[in-house]
DNA sequence: ATCGGCGATTGAAAGGTTTCAATTGGCGAT
DNA sequence: ATCGCCAATTGAAACCTTTCAATCGCCGAT
C-alpha cells in the first residue's frame, strides 16, 4: 500500500493507524510508537523522517487503544456542586488550566447538591478509568471513593475537609473568614451585626459563624444575629434580608454578613428597593469574592475565597498521587482575604 | 479460581474483567456481554444469575475497550467560548442533562474566545474519538470540522450560523432580539436609545444593532447611537456607560441597550455611581436573561435567550447525527423574549 | 424414532496502542 | 580480524470488550 493510498482511505473513514504509519514509513510499530512517547530512544534521522510520514498521514493516536492498555485514562473527572454557582466555575477553571499543561482532559460534572446525580457521576467516571478525582462530596460516597482509590483511582476532596486522614484535601479557612468579616464590619463601628445563610448543618457556615462569634464575644456592646436559609442564592438573601427588615428599627442589624456573594447580592437587592442606603444605613458584606461581587450596583466588600488557587492546588496534590501512589496525604488549608469595597463603607 | 479469589484480586487492584464474570458464573465471555448490551437474547435464569456475579464481584465495565471495539467514543465534546460567563454554562446544563439521559458523558472545554485552545482542544476530542461534538466556533476551524465529520464525529454548530450548509445548527434570532428591545424602549417613552457592545465583527453585534436600528428607522424623533466596546463584560459596561455620561446632557440617553447582561450591570454600576436614577432618567435593557439579571440592585429587564432549551436542542440535533448520519442538516433559529423588569419602569 | 427448526450459548477474531524481550548492525577495543 | 558492547529497532503479546458465525440442545412435528 503507497502513501497516497494510505491517504485516500484515511479520507473515506477509516482513520489511519501506527501501522499504517509504520509500513509507509519503512519502520516497524515499535518505533512509531516510540517516535510518539520516547522521541529520545529514536535515531534523529528515523525521528524526522516518522514525523514527517505522521503529518503527511494526518495520524491521530487513538487514545482508546492507550488507554486499554495503560490500563487508565488520563482523563480527570470532577464533581462539583453548582456550575451556576461563579465560585465553582472559578475553581474548575484553575483545574482545567493545570490540566491543560499536562494534556489532560477534564470531565466536568455537576451534582446540583444531589447525592444521586454524584453517584451517576462517580459511575461515569468508574467505567471510564479516569486516573484521577477531585470531588467536593455531597452524600455518603467514603466507601466508594475508597473502592476508586483500591482500584487505582487517586481522590482529592475539594472545599471541604474529610476529617479522616484517608484522601488529601484542599480547603479555605472559614474560621478566619469568619473573623475577617467580623472583625471588618466592627472595626468600621457597625454594633449589630447579622449573618444571613445556611443550611446551619454545613461546616462552612458553621465555621465562618464561629469565626464571626468568636469576634463579637470579644467586643462588649456588639451582637451578632443568625439567620438560617435553607439554600444560599439571591433569593435566599432576599428573604433574609425581608426578614430583617421586619424587625422593629431598634432591633434592626446595620451590617450583614452574607454566606456567600449571591446571598450578598439578594440583600443588596432587597435593601435598595426596600429605600434602605447601602452602606449609610447597612452594611453588606459578601464571602466568596466572585467577579459580580465587584459588578454590583454598589460594589460588594466581600472576603475572597483564593478560588483558582484552590483548584490549582488540588490538582497539583492529584497530580502527584497519580505518579506516584505513595505519596503523602496531605490537607492543605489556604487562607481567605478582605476585599473592602463600597458595600461596607469603602 | 473461585469466586472468592476473585474478589480477593480485585481487592489488590487489578480490575474485574468480563473473563472473569464469565469463569466466576460458569458462562463464556459472550454470554456475559449479551448480559450487559442484549439482555433480551439471554435466558431469565442465565441473565439473573450472572447478573448477581457482576454485583458479588464488582465488575465495573472497562469502556476503553468498549470504544476501542466500536470505534468510537460515546463521550460528546463541547467547546464553549466563555464559561465564567453563566449564558454559556446554562447552555451547557442544558446540553449535560439530555445526555445524562442518554448516559454520555461530556467533556467541556472553555476556548474563552482564544483560537489556539479551541484548537487545542479540538485535538483532544480527535483523540478522544468523542462521537460528536458541539462547538460555537472562534477561528477558522470550518476545515478542522469538515475533517472531524470524515471521521465519524458529527458536529453541531451552537449560538451561531455557519452560512454553509454543512452542519446544523441552532441560534436564537439575534434581529428579533435587536427589534424586541428597542420597541420595548420606545414603546415606554424612551427617545434618545444607546446600544453598547462589541466588537462590531460579532454576527451578533451586528444583528442586534440592526433589529434597534430597523425599530427607530420606523420612529420618527428616536435615535439610537452606537458605543462599540472590545469585549463584553462589566467592565466594558463601565466604560461604555462612562463615555455616555461625558456627553453634554442634551445629548446624553434616556434608555441604554446592552449587549449582553454582563454589559447591563456594569451599565448599572455606573450609573449608580454617578446618582444617575434607573429606570428614571435611564432605562437599561440587558440581553439574555441570566440568574443574576433578575438579582441585580435594581432588577434587570433584559432580552431572554432560552438557553437551556439551546443547549438541548443541539444536543438533540447532535443525538439524532449520530444515529444516523445521512439525517438532513437543519439550521434551527429559537426565538428571544423580553422579560421587563425595574431597569426599565417595569 | 428422526428430523428440522429455533432459541441459547459459545469461542475466536478484531480493534490500535504500548511494552519489552529479543535481534540487528555498527563501532571501538583488543 | 574478532569480540563485545551499545544504540537502534523489531515483532509479538497483552490490554478488554464486542461481534458474529458456528454449535449445542431441546422440543414439536412427522
């Protein structure tokens, strides 16, 4: 069979493999294959040469066939909670861009905080071999992770702690969020403060509220409300915030700290028609730092979550575990910043 | 080996095969595979049994080999332009649902606007011989496609037009939209109409601007004026609003069309900034209608794309390729819808 | 009792790449 | 001139599933 032939069956379907390559280009497969994965094995001339035959062949590797008999996938998959949620597609892009230099694919999924559309996911990714895992669990998935990892899966939990020392973890300090924030919204001399989210079962909002406590015990004359949502969007803002609004003017909060940044954004709407001047009456304070934070009608202060730091740190963490399983387990806690803007009277 | 040996393999890593149902559950290895894709041509007493060895042993499919045997991946790749901007991850969910349907798998990958990695990731899904592919294209890619579908990956083009009448494709009618706005705006009032976005290069710009055009061409005493911006983000939005406000007040608009909503709240921001009062001295109008129009400080009016119905009739249209690759390409044009709200006196 | 037919099952081939033990060829050292 | 070594290359096995032609076994019809 002649080069051109080769072409012209690539053109009618068929799509050209090593050994098509190979015959065309005088070598066996062996070296092909080397030419592909150890270029430095190859003598310079047969290198070129195979190179050439490649791009004049249109050869594309069939990464099913690597994939057989590697044994895994290169792919990585990730369960994240919310794609609608800004602050999970800012991590999922700090992955995708570290992946990107490696070459490896991401297979995105999203659970939508339902632990049945993350056990689909987890199936998904078992039947595909994806070498690696980074999930931020949402149902009772431990055994089944550990099941990933025996058969050769490496996990890394992100945006949330394990508590077991089993799987390596990357996670943001919501304690000192939660100080940050307080601290913030004192230290401006706001005396009646209120923290709008939940559900209250969440470590998150367990901790960033034990943060914000820790700092208003510390400030005699200072209070801090909690008021629980059931989820943590706009709307759950508005409510909050309707709530509050309710309240008799002298019990009114003149500072509220959101769970999240659309939480913040829900207030923010609820105070502006309500007539209530942001930051002159109430302050608002928002957590996560996503970009509509900053695109608000009235900025939004905020305490950034380092979201693409985030990402890029768990895959480095999943990364090193594919290459070498041994690794340590690791839990890697990133630290949160002030964002003042003109919500809290910046 | 006994079935307990088995098990016990699996245990130490190496996965359970086919083989190794078929020998555990005294069948051969056909036999098993009729089980997993052809239940109906297997006995009831056969299909049960060997399906309670798959559960005992745990047996998860190999889908490498699957593709390998088939040629062809059942995973579907998606290039989106922008996913920190939530049109495009709305349109994704509605494309990850039909599939989840249909359990495929789909890969995303984010070009954000830059030619190379849409190439890149063009590549990727070459290799991945993904069995279709839904992409809303950047660069020249019309060559790379037309050698993709030779392959065997069908192509459904998203949130544009080809011309060519090679692939189909689904888009919303962007004149419409364009139309739909401006009657909206002159039809409360408004006279001196603003359109903000960029670049002009944008099929959608262009549509956009032509529908208001075509609406005050037909409004004697109305006029619209043009700010062309580089991108289309807040910031854009910022500046374009700035630009407006420098303009001597007789001269300055009384309503702003933005190109996207993005665009829209940084309008707002703006304004609000400046104490210019929404909707009473200006009206703003956004475009698409995502989350975060209707959480705005001063909810958003905007033109509502119906996003996730895109995402699902390309998905269908890509669905139905595959099946059958001699289907008739279609070009299906959805239809926009304006949703008022406060911006604009709503 | 035999045969035809049919549903159920079998078993081997195929798919494309990687790996690795084996082979080749060439060169320097003796 | 010969040997040994090393770099380069080879070629077959292995990865796991699906497919399909071939076979088996059974039942009803003759």
């Amino acid at each position: 069979m002649t080069t051109s032939e080769i072409a012209r069956a690539g053109e009618q379907g068929r799509s050209v493999s090593v050994k098509d390559v190979a015959s065309a280009a005088g070598v066996s497969v062996g070296t092909v294959s080397n030419v592909l994965n150890r270029p430095e094995k190859v003598s310079p001339a047969t290198l070129e040469h195979v190179q050439r035959v490649i791009g004049e062949l249109g050869f594309i590797r069939n990464d099913a066939a690597r994939q057989l008999r590697a044994g895994t996938n290169r792919a990585i998959g990730m369960v994240v909670l919310d794609v609608r949620n800004p602050f999970f597609t800012d991590v999922a892009r700090g992955v995708e861009l570290r992946l990107g230099e490696h070459r490896r694919p991401l297979i995105l999924g999203s659970s939508g905080q339902d632990a049945e559309r993350e056990s689909t996911y987890l199936d998904l990714f078992e039947e595909q071999r994806v070498s690696g895992l980074l999930i931020s669990p949402v149902g009772k998935v431990l055994p089944r992770l550990r099941r990933l990892r025996e058969r050769g899966t490496q996990v890394v939990v992100v945006d949330r702690r394990t508590g077991s020392r089993e799987f390596s973890s990357v996670a943001v300090d919501d304690v000192l969020g939660g100080r940050l924030a307080a601290t913030h919204l004192v230290g401006t001399g706001r005396r009646r403060l209120a923290f709008i989210g939940g559900p209250h079962g969440l470590t998150q909002i367990k901790h960033r509220l034990r943060g914000a406590e820790s700092v208003v015990a510390d400030h005699p004359g200072t209070s801090l409300r909690f008021v629980e949502t059931a989820t943590m969007d706009a709307d759950a803002g508005r409510q909050g915030a309707e709530s509050l609004l309710a309240l008799p003017a002298r019990e009114r909060p003149d500072a509220i700290f959101a769970a999240n940044d659309l939480v913040a954004l829900g207030v923010l709407q609820a105070l502006t028609l309500a007539g209530v001047r942001v930051p002159d009456d109430v302050a608002i304070l928002g957590y996560d730092d996503i970009d509509f934070a900053a695109s608000a009608a009235i900025p939004l202060s905020s305490i950034r979550q380092p979201r693409a730091e985030m990402g890029e740190v768990a895959t480095d963490l999943l990364l090193a575990a594919i290459e070498d399983p041994a690794v340590q387990v690791r839990d890697i806690v990133l630290e949160p910043e002030l964002v003042v803007r003109r919500s809290t009277g910046g």
